[in-house]
C-alpha cells in the first residue's frame, strides 16, 4: 500500500487522488493530506486570492457586469434569492457599505427622500426632469456643506410650502432656497400672500443680514 508523503501513513489506495503528471498515477499525498493543504492555501494566501479576484474583475468589469445582468433579467426569482442569501450571510457588511454610501451621498439620500415625501403629498409634478433634480441634489449639497462651514444648521425650503395653509408649492427646483433651519422653523409652512415678504422678515429680525 502506497504511503502518504505528508503523513507518513500507510493508506489504501483509494484513499489517493488520481494525478496524471505522477509516475505511479496517483498523487503522492493522500486525499486528507489534499483537503487540508488546500484549505491551507486558502487561509494563508486569502488576501492574495481576493487580491487576484478582484484584479480580474476590475479587467473584465463590462463584461462581468453586463452577463450579471443579462442573467438577473433573465432569472429573476433565482436573483432575488441570491440577493437575500447575500445578505443574510453578509449583514454586518451590507450595512456597512450602505451607511457609508449614504454617508458621502447624504445629498443624494435627502433629495431622493424629499422626492418620496413630496410625491406622496402630490407635490412632485410629472414633467420633473432630470436637470429639475440634479437642482434639487446641489441645493442638499449645497446646504451640508453650509452647515459644516458654518456651524449652524442649513436646510432645503421650499418657498412656497408643499402644504401650505392658502397656497401649496411645488416640490421643483424654483421652489427651493437654502437657508438657515432656524428660519425655516419659523416660517412654518406659512406662506401669506399678503405678506410675501415675511420671510425676509424673519431673517433681518434673526439677524441673518447684518
Ligand atoms: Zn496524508
């Protein structure tokens, strides 16, 4: 009976693999002996392994993605449960790419909510276009990085309420201005036709133009 070269044991011969470039037919280490170097291999060198994975995909991205898809279109029950399986063995992570995602498209994330919100109250028109969010994007941008540069905080308004109390605006980006929350809380959703100028009232009482 041949002898394990790793383990020294001397074993049946079913208990080797085939191995063509071997001068007896079969591989010198047994099946056992196989499993456990391969896993090994995997443990020692994962970081390379992914390394190597991840460099083929960056070659082979269009591709890649393009057969992804063309099978998700195709499979879509079977994709959904991958998608599930995905993440229920990979939560900590999802969340993680998730809340950093938002974290640097935070500008993104509140337009896309102000979008939800606004439609629900009917207040997003059809016509909207893509330019009228993009719009709508900056202002959120525009309004995080006032607040990080000035140390109070900044919002999105909308000039004319989406609810106002006598005329409800429109969620489009002519009806938004970025100011103070402050001011936006005071303002209240009060739009008064006969006093278009409240507004401006309220931030020369604040103080917001001296
Ligand atoms: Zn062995």
């Amino acid at each position: 009976m041949p002898i394990c070269s790793v383990c020294s044991i001397d074993k049946e011969q079913s208990l080797f693999s085939r191995d063509k470039k071997s001068k007896t037919g079969y591989s010198y280490r047994c099946r056992e002996c196989r499993s456990s170097y391969g896993k090994q291999y995997q443990k020692q060198y994962s970081s390379k392994l992914k390394e190597i994975a991840h460099q083929y995909y960056l070659e082979n991205r269009e591709r890649i993605i393009e057969k992804t898809v063309t099978w998700r279109t195709e499979n879509p029950e079977k994709a959904k449960k991958h998608l599930v399986t995905y993440y229920e063995n990979n939560k900590e992570e999802c969340y993680i790419r998730n809340s950093t995602w938002k974290k640097a498209n935070s500008h993104k994330v509140c337009a896309q909510t102000q979008k939800r919100n606004s439609s629900k109250m009917n207040r997003t028109p059809s016509w909207t276009t893509d330019v009228d969010l993009f719009i709508l994007e900056e202002a959120y941008h525009l309004a995080k990085l006032r607040t990080s540069s000035t140390g109070i905080e900044w919002q999105v308004d909308h000039i004319f309420p989406l609810q106002g109390k006598l005329v409800s605006g429109l969620h489009i980006s002519n009806n938004v201005q970025v100011v103070p929350a402050v001011w936006n809380q005071k303002k209240n959703n009060s739009f008064d036709p006969m006093y278009p100028d409240k507004q401006f009232y309220f931030g020369v009482q604040d103080g917001f133009f001296d």
